[in-house]
C-alpha cells in the first residue's frame, strides 16, 4: 500500500536504512497500540490507521505492504475480543462500560467478518467467548430466578441463540431457562 510522499530516513527513494525500518515498526507499533486502546468498533480505528499511515497529509506517509498491517490486524482482534469478554461479564452488567448481549452478538459478527477476510483464526476467542457466554448465561438465570436482580438481558431470544451457536455452543449447552430471560423481546 503506497503512500504518498517521502518519509524519514528514505534515501533518494532507493535505500531502506535499519533506521528506517526501526522507524516504521516503531510507528506501526504505536498505532497497533491506539487500536487496542480504541473505542466500539475497532476495524473504524484501523482504516482510520491505515489512512494516517498511507495517505493523510499530516500522517508519515508510509509505503506498506499488506505484512506490515499484520500488527494493526492482531490489535483489531484484540480489541474486538476485550470488548466482547467485557459484555458477557457478569460483574460489568450494572457498570456504565456494559453494552449489553446484542452489542456483543454485533460485535462477534463484525469480528468473525474482519478475521475471514484476513484468513486469521480467532478459534480460541470463539472457546473463550463461549465458554464467558455460557456462565454470563447461567449467572443471570440464577440472580433472576432468585430475585437478586431483573434480566440484562437486551435482545431477542433469536439473536442470543444466534450468538451462542455461532460460537459454537449446541443446544444442551445452552442453560435451561435461558429463553426466559429474552422473552418478549
């Protein structure tokens, strides 16, 4: 991916010094950083990245190819996956940072779209998010069951059972009285 100008430690356009090199990575690695760091939907931080790196005026104007994305890709799935774990954490549902089981069915779904397109495997995210799922699950249908508190739960039973099965939950591993908690949504 070309950028558009100059940037430092460039030689007549033909030489890469390790400078260079130290340069480039050092700033990959500062926007791999912003990624990680970044807010709801991480792929907007990273073509806003890239934009910077590549294209934008006041940015470094950097000539990378697709192996020097590999960093900002990682810190996409990083991201997607903090702010998954965050939403199927029982302790978060009461806190302001909590967005809820439809946000995380969404961001599951941009997450699987943005790994298949860069053939990057996000299995272990997929056990860890449903394993999280299955205990926010039976976490809830206890604290309801009992009265501690009312359902969080913010989307349909469809969309939840769409969640759990595309994280490759079956059937019996779903909590009985899970469909209680989304009914009538």
């Amino acid at each position: 991916m070309p950028g558009k100008g100059r940037w430092p430690g460039r030689v007549q356009g033909l030489i890469q010094s390790d400078q260079v090199t130290t340069d480039k990575k050092n700033i990959l690695s500062e926007e791999a950083f912003l990624i990680i760091h970044s807010g709801e939907i991480p792929e907007v931080a990273y073509y806003s990245s890239v934009h910077y790196l590549t294209e934008d005026p006041e940015g470094p104007l950097l000539n990378i190819k697709p192996r020097d994305l590999t960093s900002l890709e990682e810190a996409v799935v990083q991201r997607y996956r903090t702010i998954i774990l965050r939403d199927l954490m029982p302790g978060n549902r009461d806190k302001k940072i909590y967005r809820g089981l439809k946000r995380c069915a969404a961001n599951w779904k941009r997450l699987v779209n943005f790994s298949d397109k860069r053939g990057m495997d996000i299995s272990s995210i997929r056990m860890e998010a449903a394993e999280a799922l299955r205990d926010f699950l039976m976490q809830e249908i206890m604290d309801v069951s009992s009265g501690k508190r009312k359902t969080c739960v913010n989307c349909s039973c469809s969309v939840l059972l769409g969640l759990a099965y595309n994280l490759g939950l079956s059937r019996n591993d779903i909590p009985a009285g899970t469909e209680t908690l989304c009914a009538g949504k």
